[in-house]
C-alpha cells in the first residue's frame, strides 16, 4: 500500500487508476493526513465481504415495496405515450 498527495493523484489519476487495476491499494493524503482510499475492485462483486449485506438489504427494501403499485417488466407503448400517442 502507497501513500500519495492529493496534487499527486490529480496529477497523475490516470497511473492511480491502472495500479488500483493491477491491485494496488493507494491512500490519498492532504497535509499529511489519510483522506480516501483508492481500493481496486474485485472482478465479482460477491467476492466483496461488504457486498453481501448491502445487496440483502437492498432485496429486502425492494421486497418491501412489491404492494407500492410500481411494476418492473415490459414496458409497451401505450405506458410510455398514455392512449394519445406520441
């Protein structure tokens, strides 16, 4: 793990970038102080222990709102336009 300056990842964000892609996990500073964290993204996000949670969350909140009159599905012209038409 590295540690950068803000000047030095603006500078060069595009060579921050490809090392977080090779692996790399690179900390921001200002003023010598730790400001983010730049970690690279694991190819599946279900690798990510982080992930799980937040997308069990996410299916329960969207469970939740099954009764709330909102449909997802195919969406024919009429939905789009109502009965006037375009």
């Amino acid at each position: 793990m590295r540690e950068i300056s803000v000047r030095e990842a603006n500078k060069d964000f595009s060579q921050v970038i490809e090392a977080a892609g090779r692996g790399e996990t690179i900390i921001v500073t200002k003023n010598g102080r730790p400001v983010a964290k730049i970690i690279p993204q694991p190819p599946d996000p279900a690798g990510d222990p982080e992930w799980r949670p937040r997308f069990a969350a996410l299916e329960e909140n969207l469970r939740s709102k099954r009764r709330s009159g909102l449909r997802v599905g195919f969406i024919a012209e009429d939905d789009k336009y109502g009965d006037d038409g375009p």
